[in-house]
C-alpha cells in the first residue's frame, strides 16, 4: 500500500513558505519575501502544522528556533521544491529554453556589473525567470552550503568546499579618498601613510573586508579603523563628507553613481583579485544554468570586458 504521507504534508506553497521562513528567520520578512501579508503567512503555516500534527517552530524570545519536525520538513521541502524545479527545466529544455528559473546569489559589490550580465542574456531567453539574491560574503557561503542557488559569485573563492569554478574577470580593490584630502594631493603615497589615516571599514562577513584583512596581513601593517560600515554607498558618501579613506573595488565606481571621489596610487595598491561564478558539484546544472554558463564563459565575459575597459 502506498505512503499517504503526502497528503498531509501541505500544499507547495505552504512548504515555499516555510523555506522562506526557515531562511529568513521571521515572519515579517518571509511574507515581504514571498510577497505576502504576515497574517497570510501565519495562517499557512498554522494549516502545514495542523496538517502535519506537530508543532514546526516556536518563539524564543525575539528568534525563531525550529523543532525537530519543522526541521525534518524543511529538510523534506527543499527536496520536493527542487524535484519539481528540475522538471521545470527538464520540460523547459524540451521547449527550447522559454521558461524556468535562474538563481544566483552574489557578494554585495558584485551586484554592480551582474545586472548588465543578465540583461542580454534575459533579452535571448525573455520567458525566463531570474532570482538574484545580493548578500555579503559569507551569507553567499551560506546559501551554497544549503544548495539554495545555482551560481554563487565570489571575489575570493571559499575554501574546504566542493564546488566547480569558472574565473570571469578582475575585481581591484582601489584606496579612495575626498578629492581634497591631503593623502588626495600626493602623486603616490606610501603604505604607511596611507594606515595613518582615519580607515573605514566593510563590516565582518563582507568580501571587501576579508580582502583587505588579508592584504595588510601579508604587509604586515594595520589600517587606522575609523569606522565600520555595512554597504559601499554608505562607505563612499563617509568618504565625500570627510570621515576618512577607504579601500572598495573599482567596480562600485565604475558601474554604480558618478560619485566624485580621488583614487589614490597607493604603494602597493590596487588589491587584485578575480570575479569568479561558483556552483556545487553535488547538484548537476539545469539546462538553463548551462546555457547561462556557456554565456558567461563567452560573449558575457567579452561584454564586460569591454564595458570595463578591462
């Protein structure tokens, strides 16, 4: 006799939105994430736990904390859900690429030059859907630890994880300052100098940040930090207004706004690292990540290439 166990297990939306409950960590940003009131998502997942018979999750003072049973269906979820993407793109193949999903979670600099990645691409295949996640470094660890995306894109490649990797083009880390700063009026100016001053610094988990670290490790030298600060634009407008100088990649420059700030030839300078799109090897690529893959290896590098000027 077959298992009726599916028929008390919760529709497929319940199970999206105990995923993204599960990822989110509270009910207000699960329902902003699946575009829905917070009493809507309260009341389903109530019915998947009435449901299942067993309680999935309860509160704990302000955080969530899982049950057993929330867990094992979680676990139970994310296998159902992604069974039935790849038969999205399996069917998807079989159409001719005019449907399905493409998820790809960056590091927070990286979503400057991502999007004019993915634009020619969507203008080939208009029918497909993209989830494009923008998280700091080690959120992006996260997501691939979980087998949550396709492509992952990293400035520096995590180590001790089973993945494939394809290098895509160089991210340099530039020292900034205030056009009138007095470091902004050398013609060069030395690593030392360059510690002396007020540094502002990309928070803990940041890419930017665990670049930087490692440079002034193997210089053997350390920043005069300032201040710590969560986003690139926050970092650039502390730098306009004259509370220090900073390091980011010159891709924040290049594609974000026209932001009037002084590169400094610093000794040393810039930090040189690569782009690269990382994917599981425990997950086969859909039909879709492959093409996109063969695109990013060909004309979307060449594109970039030259809207950078590299």
């Amino acid at each position: 006799m077959s298992s009726r166990l599916h028929a008390h297990i919760g529709t497929f939306r319940q199970l999206e939105i105990l995923l993204a409950l599960h990822e989110q960590g509270s009910v207000k940003a699960a329902a902003e994430t699946c575009f829905l009131t917070q009493p809507t998502v309260s009341m389903q997942l109530k019915k998947l736990a009435d449901a299942i018979g067993m309680p999935l999750y309860q509160q704990v003072g302000r955080k969530l904390q899982f049950t057993d049973a929330g867990l094992a269906t979680v676990a139970t979820a994310k296998q159902i859900l992604q069974s039935c993407e790849e038969l999205d793109m399996q069917l998807s193949s079989l159409k001719g690429l005019r449907s399905g999903t493409l998820r790809i979670a960056c590091a927070t600099t990286a979503k400057y030059f991502i999007p004019h990645l993915l634009g020619p691409f969507c203008e080939r295949y208009p029918g497909i859907e993209v989830q494009f996640t923008v998280a700091n470094r080690q959120q992006v660890i996260d997501r691939l630890e979980q087998g949550l995306d396709d492509f992952y894109v990293f400035s520096y490649v995590p180590e001790g994880l089973d993945i494939e990797v394809a290098e895509f083009m160089p991210n340099d880390l530039v020292a900034i300052a205030k056009a009138d700063h007095p470091l902004a009026q050398q013609s060069q100016v030395s690593l030392q100098a360059f510690c002396q001053a007020d540094f502002l610094m990309r928070e803990a988990g940041s890419g930017t940040r665990y670049s930087i670290e490692n440079f002034f490790k193997q210089q053997q030298l350390q920043p005069n930090i300032k201040m710590t600060i969560a986003s690139n634009e926050a970092i650039i407008h502390s730098v306009l207004s004259g509370l220090g100088v900073s390091i980011l990649s010159a891709h924040t420059l290049a594609f974000g706004e026209n932001y009037d700030v002084k590169v400094l030839n610093v000794e040393s300078l810039p930090i040189v690292s690569q782009w690269t799109f990382a994917w599981a090897k425990s997950r086969a690529l859909s039909p879709i990540a492959q093409v996109f893959l063969d695109y990013v290896n060909t004309q979307g590098r060449s594109e970039m290439q030259q809207a950078f000027s590299l």
